[in-house]
C-alpha cells in the first residue's frame, strides 16, 4: 500500500465516521476539495447534507404520482432543477418521457389558458402553471383567443385618448 492510498484510506475512514470534510482536511493536511472529491467518489455523501430538511419521499411522490411539473415541484421544495434530477438518480426513479408527459403539458396549457381567458395576471399563470409566456401566447394564437394589451403606462391608450380630450377643446 502506497503512502497516497494509506491516505486515501484513511480519509475515507473519517468520512465514515462522520467527521466534518474542514476537520478531515485540516488533520490530513490536504485541501478541503480534495475531501469533497474523494467524498464523491467513495459515494459518502449523506443524502441529508445533499437535500437537508427536503421530504425525498414527499417529491418523489408528487413525481410519479401527480402531473404536478418538475418547476413547480422544485418551487414547492425549493430545490434546484439539478438537485431534482440528482435526486431521481439517487433513487433509480426515471424521468418523465413520451406520451405521459406530452398529455401533463397539454393539461398544464390548458389550465393556463383558461387562467389567461379568465384575466389572471401572467406572473401568476406562469407561476401556477409552469408554462412559459411564448409557449402560452403560441397556444393562444392556435386558439384564436384574442391577446390582452400590455398593462402599464407604455403610452399607449392613457396618452392618445389625453391628447384627443386637448384637441377636441
């Protein structure tokens, strides 16, 4: 056994031991990066340090079991797409392919375009839905739902009516 695989091994040891990968490295006299590394490799990283107080089983279950979008689920547990996947990876779950997932985003458009005939705001929509704006609009346009004007004081309406009620005394 080499000088660097006793070292090896004797880092893995700490980790087993659920030393922290700061005290690992200061001990070892390496830098905490390489702890890390090793760490990933020898696959010792603790499931809680990668999702902390996150329910797994809670968001796997919306996955597999609801047509509630990998977005919104990520909001709802404020995870990060890719701490999502790595999740689902984690445990063997796969992703959501084909024709399941084609009928989840007509349902999400169709919620979304009802959101939009019924006047929610688009923040909301998006927010609710998942659905992006261009996605939504396209959508929209297929449907021959007329778009909403843009809100907001752009100029457009307050400013040429203002100017037509000038003119006209």
């Amino acid at each position: 056994m080499t000088i660097l695989t006793k070292v090896r091994q004797e880092l893995v040891d700490m980790l087993k031991n659920e030393i922290a990968p700061a005290e690992v490295a200061h001990e070892l006299g390496i830098s905490v990066s390489t702890v890390y590394k090793v760490r990933h490799e020898e696959n010792l990283v603790p499931v809680q340090d990668l999702f902390g107080s996150i329910d797994v089983e809670k968001v796997l279950h919306f996955y597999t079991s609801t047509d509630m979008g990998v977005q919104q689920i990520c909001r709802s547990f404020h995870l990060t797409p890719n701490r999502f996947y790595q999740l689902l990876v984690m445990h063997n779950v796969p992703t959501r392919r084909g024709a399941r997932s084609e009928e989840a985003r007509q349902k999400q458009m169709d919620v979304a375009v009802d959101l939009y005939v019924t006047g929610a705001p688009l923040w909301k929509i998006k927010e609710e839905t998942g659905v992006s704006l261009p996605y939504m609009y396209d959508e929209l346009r297929k449907k021959g739902i007329p778009l909403r004007r843009p809100r907001g004081e752009w100029g457009r309406g307050r400013a040429q009516d203002a100017q037509g009620d000038a003119s006209s005394e």
